[in-house]
C-alpha cells in the first residue's frame, strides 16, 4: 500500500517545509520537495498511487504522543471511565498516535505480576499504539530487582508519588532507593511532586472545620506545597544522578524549581498539562457540586500561574505537554464525593483535544509551530525513548501523520466528543483547527469526520530510556 500526500506543509521539531510524503505500508518511504513524486510520468498520481490525499492549505505533522494517560485505572473503588480502546479512539480522533499509560503496582504486589494485567488490559484494544510506564507504589528489595527486569520489558521510566499517603505515596527514603536504582540502570523516575504530609493536615483541617465542598480541592493543596516537593524531588535525584521528569507540573514555585536544576545542568525534565494552561481554580467553585468535574491533582490554580506556564514552554523548562487523561463521570463517579470532596475520584478527561488545545497557543502567538510539534510529539518520542520511529516525519519512522487543517473551526462539548465521560471540561469552547486525517503506522484512523480505526490495530511499544541525558 503505497499512499501519497501532497502539496501540504510539514512540520517538525525545527520548522515548517512545503513537501510531499510518501508513505509505503507501516512507515515513511520519503521526504521530498512538492511535486517529486509524480514529476516525469503522464499518469495521474492516483494511478500510482493507492491513496492520495490532497493536503492543500494543511499541516502535515508526525502524529501526537500524550505521555501521560490513565484508561481504567482504578481509583477509590471506581476506574477511570475510558478503557483502552475508547480511550485510544478519543485519542486519534485528536490527532494522538502514541499514549503511554501507567500501570499502577498496588501495595504489596509484584511490578511483573502488575505489567502481565495492564497488558491483560491493552492488548488487542488500542487503536493506535500504547506503551507503559511503571507506577512503583511499594519499595522493597524485590521491586527494585523488578525494575531491571521493567526496563528490559521496554518500560524505562518509574514514576512515584508524593501524594496521597497510605495510598501511593513513598517517603523521601523510599524515594531515594528507586533513584538509586533508576540512576543505576538508566530509567527515569517521574515524579508526582506534591507534599502529601503537609495536605492531609489542610484537608483534615477543612473537613473539621465543616469545609466540604469542592473547591476545597483546590485551596487545601496550595502551589507552594508543589514548589516544595518539586524542589525535594529534584534534591534526591541530584544526590543519586537519577533522571528525574516531574509530571503534570501545575505551578509556578515548580517551574522555578525546575528551571534552576537545568541551568545547573542536572537531567530534570517537566511537563504541563493543557488544563494548566486554560482552566483555573475559579472553575472548582463552580456552584451546585459542578466543580467536582475540575478536581485533579494537583489542582487548578489560580490564572496567574498560566503565563509563567507558557513562558516555559517557550524556554523548554517545560518541555512536554501530556493530558494526564483520568476520566470519572459527573454522574456516579465525581458524585461519590457530594458532601466529602476528598471522596471525588482525582482526573479530568483530556486526551481528545491536546493538540487543538495547544494550537490555541499558536495562534495566540504564545508558542511557535514547530515548538507545538515539538512539545506534542517530537519531545515526548525522545523523552521516552520512542525516536525516531515515533515523533518526526522522516524516512523509516512509523507513519503516524496527522494533516491538521489550521483554518477549521470546532467547539468543544461533551456531545459530540468521543472519550466515555459524560462531560467536557472545555465545554462550548470554541477552537481554530482541526485534525482531518489521522494515520496510524499507515492506515488511514480518521478521515474528515469518519473513524476507520479498529480496535487491536495498536501495538505494545518497547520503550529504549531516556534519549536526552547528559
Ligand atoms: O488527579 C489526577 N491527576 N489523577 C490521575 C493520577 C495522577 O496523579 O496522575
Ligand atoms: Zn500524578
Ligand atoms: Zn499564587
Ligand atoms: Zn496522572
């Protein structure tokens, strides 16, 4: 299956080109200037070709990785409500090619036994391709020996926890000898860089105190409790030289924190999140029990966080943008915390709209084309050791190719969005851009308002480490 694109423009971590791609079976044959491939012969390009498709006035860019994704994940005796292949679905429909979710070690299980039921999960139910990451909840001697055995699995980054005590959470010590044993073989620790001690006492204050709704999501998790763990975080991996990637980095105090370990040279890396960048606190008090639909951690804050958020984008202190896609339903799910908002299940849906999202922040001028490809797909590929067979169009990489139409209007609503929740967190935002056709290692997933994908199309991706250490 030999499949042309045409008289598009391409975008990459570096800039935008006029060119044509050639796409032959799973992957890219060819590069090359517009009109290359159908110079020099009398026959229509469709009779060379079993697919052409005419991406006049479109971006032609590798297909999006959100790194950081939770389908079924159990929380509080519920589970997210998109599974793998609803999720994967919603993802393509928004020009994601590539989620790594995270398989979560419950307290005295085996990190093996752990992989074996997230593959029970994924396997044969994605739409597009999926790797994992390891969520190390329990630090003993047998799940650091599993870590060796993780990586060489092709799941090369840990991440650990902060927050929530008695659930996920691991103590500075506990920390300590994952990072010891990530440095020593080469994985990333990604770290939830919360001070879960020092919240409980806020929550358990509020809740005294007869505060419950909410809102008080927000106020009892302040930023400088996630300026505070961040800076620990990244003083235990400088001790042990282990990599350290802060997830879903939500505040200013962190982004200073990790901008400062950069300059010193140290390999911390940081993502946000989309919701960061657009909602606020102000959306958790929504009245009526509606702000249960923001409560993620950590949390909305307030909108002066956001343009210091952007301006790292800019500077690449901030160098990915993920989802952290966890959805619950309003209904019965987020409702399981009416009258106790430490009862609503942690997450916002996302997955879908990351791209167009972020184009919002082109169009504002807030970042540059090639710094949207960059921090949606070209980075996260390299960052989790997925380049270049994800993240570029070029010879040889997987063809994950989005043509995204710039000039498209949308507005975001849970009616017409396709993730299993039954809300929109960007509910009647109206966006500029869209994604028109979506391929996946070739096959056409999405194409102009129609899905082609099939479940169990999506391949387990072996991940190598880290492809940025010093
Ligand atoms: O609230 C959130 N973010 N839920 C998902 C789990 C996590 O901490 O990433
Ligand atoms: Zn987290
Ligand atoms: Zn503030
Ligand atoms: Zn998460």
């Amino acid at each position: 299956m030999r499949t042309l694109i045409t008289n598009g423009t391409v975008l990459s971590s570096t800039g935008a080109t006029p060119a044509d791609v050639l796409v032959d079976g799973d992957t890219i044959a060819a590069v090359a200037a517009p009109g290359f491939f159908t110079s020099g012969t009398d026959q229509r390009p469709d009779e060379v070709f079993d697919a052409v498709f005419d991406a006049t006035g479109k971006y032609v860019m590798p297909g999006g990785i959100d790194a950081h994704t939770h389908m079924e994940m159990p929380f509080g005796g519920t589970f997210s409500a998109d599974t793998f292949e609803t999720g994967t679905r919603a993802a393509a429909w928004g020009g994601t090619t590539t989620i790594i979710d995270f398989a979560v070690q419950p307290k005295g299980g085996s990190l093996l036994s752990t992989l074996d039921s997230w593959h029970e999960k994924a396997d044969g139910d994605c739409a597009i391709d999926y790797g994992f990451h390891m969520i190390v909840s329990d630090v003993n001697d047998t799940t650091l020996k599993e870590m060796d055995s993780c990586v060489e699995a092709g799941v090369s980054s840990f991440k650990m926890f902060m927050a929530y005590p008695g659930v996920f959470y691991s103590t500075d010590g506990e920390i300590l000898r994952a990072m010891d044993k990530a440095a020593e073989i080469g994985g990333t620790i990604a770290m939830h860089a919360e001070n879960g001690i020092a919240i409980d006492q806020l929550v358990a204050k509020a809740l005294a105190d007869g505060k419950t709704e909410p809102h008080q999501h927000g106020l009892t998790r302040p930023p400088e409790l996630e300026g505070e763990a961040t800076s620990r975080a990244i003083t235990l991996a400088g001790v042990t030289g282990a990599p350290l990637y802060i997830v879903h980095l939500s505040a200013a105090q962190a982004l200073s924190a990790v901008a400062e370990a950069r300059d010193t040279g140290q390999n911390v890396f940081a993502e946000t999140c989309p919701q960061y960048l657009y909602l606020s606190i102000e959306d958790l008090a929504a009245p009526d029990f509606e702000g249960a639909k923001y409560v993620a951690s950590p949390p909305l804050r307030e909108k002066h966080h956001q343009p210091d958020l952007w301006r790292g984008l800019r500077t690449n202190d901030l160098s990915v943008v993920s989802t952290d896609h966890c959805p619950f339903c309003f209904k019965d799910q987020k409702e399981l915390g009416r009258g106790d908002f430490t009862k609503i299940p942690n997450g916002m849906p996302g997955v879908e709209h990351r791209i167009d999202l972020l184009h919002q922040g082109v169009v504002a001028g807030e970042i540059s084309l090639a710094r949207w490809v960059e921090a949606c797909a070209t980075t996260p590929a390299r960052m989790f050791g997925l380049y270049p067979r994800k993240g570029v169009i070029a010879p040889g990489a997987d063809a994950d190719i989005v043509i995204y139409d710039p000039a498209a209007h949308q507005t975001i609503s849970a009616e017409t969005h396709h993730m299993a929740v039954d809300y929109s967190a960007y509910e009647g935002m109206s966006l500029t851009g869209r994604c028109e056709t979506v391929f996946s290692r070739g096959s056409v997933v999405v194409d102009r308002g129609t899905y082609l994908g099939s479940a169990g199309h999506g391949r387990f991706l072996a991940r190598d480490l880290c492809q940025y250490l010093n």
